[in-house]
C-alpha cells in the first residue's frame, strides 16, 4: 500500500454499514455484493437493534492483523458495545479473515477479550491457511 494513501473504514450505522453491502455505489446488481446483509436482516427480526445490541466491526482485511491501530480500534469497539449492553459480555461473530482478526487479537489481547466477550462464533475463518 502506499505510505501516502490512507483506508477509511465507514462507522455508520454502528459499523453496520462497513460490513452490510461491501459497493453500496453499486446500483444494478448490487445484491451480488451483500456481504452480511441477510444476517443483519434476520438478526433485525430477531430483535437486535442497531446501536444497542447489533454492531460491526470493517477493517481493511488486506492487511496485516497486527496492525497497532486495528487491534486498538477493536478493542474499543468491543469496550463500547460492552457498555451499551449494560455491563454484559458480548456475543461476537467474526467471518473469514476476521477470524483470523480475532485470533490475533484474543492472543495479543487476552484481558480485554476476556472481560467483553462471552461467546465467539468464527464462520469459514482459514485457520489451516485455507
């Protein structure tokens, strides 16, 4: 990446936004590119509600999970959903890379990760490089 070029992450909805639709400039066939859409749909449902117990998490996933200020702004996004569930653990579901993510994290992180979350979910993370 260019040292001069800088990846922003979207924070709207939540960071709902970053992880619903992955080209929301995209207008014909732009259903191809849900990325979590149908997950937040049917959580929606479900009861969740945006900002108080469903949020997300975007981060460039070409780079490294090493990076200081990833770790930095995950452990502040699990500190703020933390207390906008009243002092509960969270429950966290992390896909592909993320779980990679979170790994890295729980390993670096071990207090923080313990005092948020309660249950993690990785779905199709590439634990064995695959």
């Amino acid at each position: 990446m260019d040292p001069k070029s800088t990846i922003v992450v979207p924070e709207d909805r939540h960071g709902l936004h970053a992880i619903d639709v992955l080209d929301p400039d995209l207008v014909i066939g732009s259903e191809a590119v849900y990325y979590f859409h149908d997950m937040i749909v049917q959580m929606q449902k479900w009861g969740y509600q945006e900002g108080k117990s469903l949020f997300g998490f975007g981060y460039d996933f070409r780079q490294s999970n090493r990076l200081q200020e990833t770790m930095d702004r995950f452990a502040e996004k699990l500190e703020l959903i933390y207390n906008a569930a009243g002092g509960k653990k969270i429950n966290l579901i992390s896909h592909s890379m993320g779980g990679l993510l979170v790994k890295c994290f729980m390993s670096l992180h071990s207090d923080i990760f313990e005092k948020y979350v309660k249950n993690w979910i990785a779905i199709a993370a590439p634990f064995q490089g695959k």
